[in-house]
C-alpha cells in the first residue's frame, strides 16, 4: 500500500533536510551529487555522477542506503548495497522506528558501510 499523503509529507521533509545537509556544493554538483527517490514503500539515496566511459552528459547512480517501511510492524528495514550490488541488512541497527533515524544512521555511518 503506497504512502498516505502525510506519511510523504513527513518522509519528504526528513529527505529534504538529510540532503541540504549532505549534498555536495553547488559548484561540483555536475561531477558529484546526491540524490533520492521514493519507490513504493522504499527510500532509497544514491550518488549520481559522469559515467566515466559514457556518452557526454550520461550519468550514473551509485546506490548508497536504503530503508523500506513494514507498515505491519510499523518500522523502516535499513539496507545497505555491496560490492556484490546487492542488498543486505545493515546489521547494526536492522530496523528501525522513523525515517528519521534511518537518515541519522546514513549521516553518522559510523561503520563506513554506506558512503565507504
């Protein structure tokens, strides 16, 4: 069941302000940005930059965290990808309450297992 308009609205706000804090200066956001997407029940942060074997102007996303919401059990999943470009627990906190506390896991990344 996809968001209702104030779950978004909160989820939105919490996203907003993660990236005015993490994003790169505007002057290097062409070579280097952060961005986000809202899928189904799934927030999900990724870098985007140059591919470096593309087409000028070809981009690429590099994913970086990602937290899905169990509306059953009223919590967020948190992920995170490896090297394998898959998804896998983040095991120092597996779940948790609020988007919220997702983006201060993501901030804090104090495992080096979301921006290395």
């Amino acid at each position: 069941m996809p968001f209702q308009t104030h779950e978004l609205t909160e989820i939105d706000h919490a996203l907003n302000a993660f990236m005015q804090r993490r994003r790169p200066p505007a002057e290097i956001r062409k070579e280097l940005d952060l961005e986000h997407r809202i899928d189904g029940q799934s927030v999900e942060i990724f870098e985007r930059r140059p591919a470096w074997r593309g087409a000028p102007g070809e981009t690429i996303e590099l994913s970086v965290a990602k937290a899905t919401y169990v509306r059953s059990r009223d919590h967020w999943r948190v992920y995170w990808q490896r090297a394998d470009l898959r998804w896998h627990r983040y095991d120092p906190a597996p779940e948790v309450r609020y988007v919220q506390s997702f983006l201060a896991l993501v901030d804090e990344d104090a495992y080096n297992c979301f921006f290395g």
